[in-house]
C-alpha cells in the first residue's frame, strides 16, 4: 500500500479515530483526576556480610545476590505480611498489602530494594522499614542464646586480661624507671630477670585476648544475613504519570486502536472504493466514475440526471459517454449491454442516465429493457409495460404479403413500432420489458432477438443501442444476449458493495465466451476517494457561486 493510500484511508476514516482519542483521552483524564494520589518510599537491604570483610571473596558476592532473588520473594508471603500488619496495626488484609509492595535487586548487586506504594506517605515509609525488620526477623542474622552466651563469655574474659594487662605494664614502667636509676650489677640482673618476665605474660595476656577477639569475630561472621542500608523515608512526591500526561497517553492508546481496527477492517473488506482498485484488481479500463447521489428510499426518476444539466452528476456521464464512445471504437452498429456482478448495483440507473448524456448530444439513442425477469425501465421513465421486448420476441419480424424488402413490418394486428415509446426526453426512445416470459435467456439468444435488432437499426437508424441486463452471475442472460447480437459489454460495479471475486468471476464469465467487457463503470463513490475531488469541489462551487452572483473577483 502506498503512501497515498494511506492518506486516503485515514482520511476517509478521520472520524472514528478522533472519536476513540476522545473517548480514550477523556477516560483516562476522569480517571486520574479521581483516583487518590499515592506515595512511595523505598528501603534497601543488603545481603550477606561480605561488605564489612576487607577482602572478601567471589563465592561470597555470588552467594549474596542469589539470596537476594530468594528473599525478594519471602517478603510478600502471607506469615511476613501478617507480621507487618499486627506491628504497625495497619487497616490492610495480607492480600491488600501485598498489593501495595513491589521488590527489586539492584542490578550486579545483592542489594534488595522493597518499595510499598501507599494513599499515606508517612504510613508507607513505615510499612517499609517494618517489612524489612520484619524480613531480618525472619532470617538466620540473629544469634542463637548458646552463641550469644559464648560470646558474652568471651567479652567477660577479654575484659578481665586487659585488667590484668594494665597491671603488669604498670609494674614493667616500674621496673624499667628502677634499673635507669640503679647502677648495681646484681639489682640490674635481678630486675632484667623480672622485665622478662613480666613481658612474657603480657604477651601472653594479648594473645589470649586476640583468641577470645577471633571466636567472637567467628561467631558474628556470618554469609546469610540481612543489614538495612537505608531507611526508608517519607516523600512527598505523588507517583503515576500527572493528568496531562495520563490524558495524551489515553488519547495515544484510543488511537492507535483506533488505528489498528480501520487497518483490520481494510484488511478483511473485499470491496471496491476508487479506480484505481478496480484497474488493478480487474485489469480492465474504468470509463466512468459515478458519485453517490440521492437516498436509497429515492425513486428511479429522481435519479435522473434531467433536472440540472450543470452538476457534477450529469459531468460525470458526459464522461462516461466520451470514453465510452471512443472505448467502443468505430463500429457504431455494436449495441452496449450494460450489466452488473450482482443485483442493485445501480445498473439500471446508470443506463438510462448514460442514453440521456448521448441523447443529449443530439445521438438518436434506443435503449431497450432486456431484464425480463424484475424489469425497472418502465418506472424510471414513467412508461407502460404491456408491450416491450418480449412482445417482439415471441413474434417473429415478418415482412408484409411475405415480400423479403425491410420496409414494412406487421406483428400480428398491431404495428411493432408501438413497442416503441417516447422517453420524454429528445432523440432517446425506449423499449421496456414487456410481459414476464418463461424462457427469458432462449429468447434473448435466439435468431429473432438478431433479427430484431437489424430491423432496429433499419428502420429506426439509432445512433446507439443501449441493452439493460440482468446481474450476470445470477442469470445468463446478458451472456447470452452479448453473444447473440455481438455487444460491447460494459459492467457496472458498485463502491463499497461489489465483491471483488464476484466482480473478478462476472468478468472471466464473459471472457470465457470471448466477449470482451471494454470498461468499467464504478458507480456509488465517495469523491474524497478519488484524487480529483478537491478540482470537482473547486470547479462547480465556482460555477454555482458565478450563477448566484456571489464571485468575487478574482473567479
């Protein structure tokens, strides 16, 4: 599809999708400006203690964020989410708080981030820091009574050997002042012997006291334990995207549904709408575009193109008549069969508004109702139906006291010529349906519809003989009739109604008995279709402003 195409489409659909902006935009404008604004707080807990370790190791960081994934998990179980309840006392179910929770781990890193979303901003900083206590509750950081009693046993002697380690380097500074001050030889030796010593237990008090520091040290390090970093705290910053905002995406989102449901229904419609789909589709040229004029409840001769000779409708089957003409090339003896795919596609109207165009450029026109099953012509032009052209048909022409010349017909007691009627409309004479036959598609093919049709031209001398058939997929008449009297087809197709297999089998129907169908008549269009719709509106706005004396000057 190309861009043209497009522009067609969404034009031709403009309205639907401003509709669903509107209506997408205008719901989510009233719901965001009813809901209740909300805050979030978030609270960030690490796992494992690897962080206090001057030099920890890989296993120990892989190990944090794999139980990161794991954690991030318990904190929305039903025990957890109870426990937060009954400490903050919250007005909350553990299905209603759970909704309000949201948990991410900060990528390549064993921080756990729980965020809650609350109506209360102070509450929801609350709910947070509770979680995440309650999440360290939950785990094995805490000690057990016998860990904690070992290591308040080892703190107890820790502090009783730096008494003792004060004491003894007491008595060294004592000792070290006596031999600075003594010059005997033996009180020397004596007090050096006690320094030694004294220096030997205080070496030893230090290292008891770094045994005792490393089993606490032992006891407290521990892989699988939870530490908040940072609180929670309260924000007053509502989240969700502001009403503007809430509305243009509404707005978006009806949109491109919108979108999405033309390109569907284009998609799945098999039906013709401009010209240049019925060329590519039939490989056939289109010699007319008529537009969609009148109602549907409008009778057959309102439809006519007499009243106003300056309009667009009457220009488009001037143009019709022109291409046609010349579409048909020079042998004017070949009559034009006009048919459809299917019923009420405007096949009727579109011949006789196409023998008044000729008619009114002063071509002597017949145009002759074939359509002998549910025949329309009598009620467009207002005519009687007792006689037409099944009347001829079930007489033969004959020429009087059996001479062969072509110069006088009988028809049982009354002259053939009274089948002919006056349209009411110069140069065009009209042949209705007459009587309802039996065998309508026989007598269409037979050697008396041929002969009928030389004696028309014989006598009448029209210009142009125009056909109306019946839909050719749904009887064989207009098959029939082109074969028997070597017509030039034209079919019409109806915008938005003519299937395009359905318009493809009528096509390859008259193929298959070597009739060509030399154009194409889209009839029933929507002008802003087509791609001159802008220089009709311009052309007969102009001319109908210059006929009320309203054009200004530069008209």
């Amino acid at each position: 599809m190309e861009l043209i195409q497009y522009i067609r489409l969404f034009r031709r659909w403009a309205w639907l999708l401003l509709l669903a902006a509107f209506i997408g935009g205008s719901i989510s404008f009233i719901t965001r400006s009813s809901a209740t604004p909300e805050y979030r707080s978030e609270v960030k807990v690490a796992i494992g203690s690897f962080l206090q370790s001057p030099n920890p190791d890989s296993g120990e960081i892989r190990l944090g964020q794999d139980l990161a994934q794991t954690y991030a998990e318990i904190v929305r179980t039903h025990d957890l989410l109870q426990s937060t309840i009954d400490a903050l006392n919250l007005p909350l179910s553990p299905g209603g708080l759970r909704s309000t929770i949201t948990t991410r781990i900060v990528p390549n890193t064993s921080l756990l981030v729980i965020a809650v979303t609350y109506t209360d901003p102070v509450l929801a900083a609350d709910i947070a820091n509770e979680l995440a206590r309650q999440l360290i509750l939950e785990s094995p950081t805490n000690l057990t009574t016998e860990q904690q009693a070992q290591i308040d046993i080892a703190n107890d002697q820790i502090e009783a050997i730096r008494t003792e380690l004060d004491g003894l380097r007491l008595q060294l500074s004592a000792i070290n002042e006596q031999i600075s001050d003594t010059g005997d030889a033996e009180t020397i030796d004596r007090l050096s012997e006690q320094r030694n010593t004294l220096i030997d237990q205080i070496n030893q008090s230090s290292a008891n006291i770094a045994s005792f520091s490393s089993s606490i040290a032992s006891l407290q390090q521990r892989r699988n334990s939870l530490e908040i970093v940072e609180q929670a705290r309260v924000s007053g910053a509502v989240v969700g995207t502001s009403t503007l905002n809430a509305t243009l995406l509404g707005a978006m989102v009806g949109l491109a549904l919108a979108g999405g449901g033309v390109l569907l229904i284009e998609y799945l419609n098999d039906t013709f709408r401009t010209a240049d789909e019925v060329v590519q589709t039939l490989q056939t040229p289109v010699i007319g575009v008529i537009s969609r004029h009148g109602k549907k409840k409008d009778s057959y001769h309102k439809k006519l193109i007499t009243s106003d000779l300056f309009s667009r409708i009457p220009e488009e089957y001037r143009t019709l008549r022109t291409n046609l003409l010349f579409a048909g090339g020079t042998n004017s003896k070949r009559p034009y069969i006009i048919t459809s795919a299917s019923p009420e596609e405007g096949k009727t109207v579109t011949a006789a508004n196409l023998a008044i165009s000729m008619a009114l450029a002063d071509m002597r026109v017949l145009l002759i109702d074939a359509d002998m099953r549910r025949p329309k012509l009598q009620q467009v032009f207002g005519l009687s139906n007792e006689l037409g052209l099944s009347t001829l048909l079930t007489n033969p022409p004959q020429a009087q006291n059996g001479s062969s010349a072509h110069t006088d017909f009988e028809l049982n007691t009354q002259s053939w010529m009274q089948c002919i009627q006056d349209s009411g409309v110069p140069n065009l004479q009209v042949i209705t349906s007459g009587f309802m036959p039996k065998n309508p598609a026989e007598m269409l093919g037979s050697t008396y519809m041929t002969r009928w049709v030389d004696i028309f031209h014989r006598a009448l001398q029209p210009d142009v003989i125009i056909f109306d058939t019946p839909p050719c997929l749904v009887v064989s008449d207009s098959m029939v009739l082109a074969g028997a009297v070597d017509a030039q087809v034209v079919m019409v197709v109806e915008a938005t109604k003519t299937r395009r297999n359905a318009a493809a089998r009528a096509k390859e129907r008259f193929t298959n008995i070597n009739m060509e169908i030399v154009g194409i008549v889209l009839n029933g269009t929507n002008m802003r279709d087509e791609d001159y719709y802008g220089y009709y509106t311009y052309y007969y706005q102009s001319s109908e402003s210059k006929k009320s004396g309203k054009v200004g000057q530069k008209a």
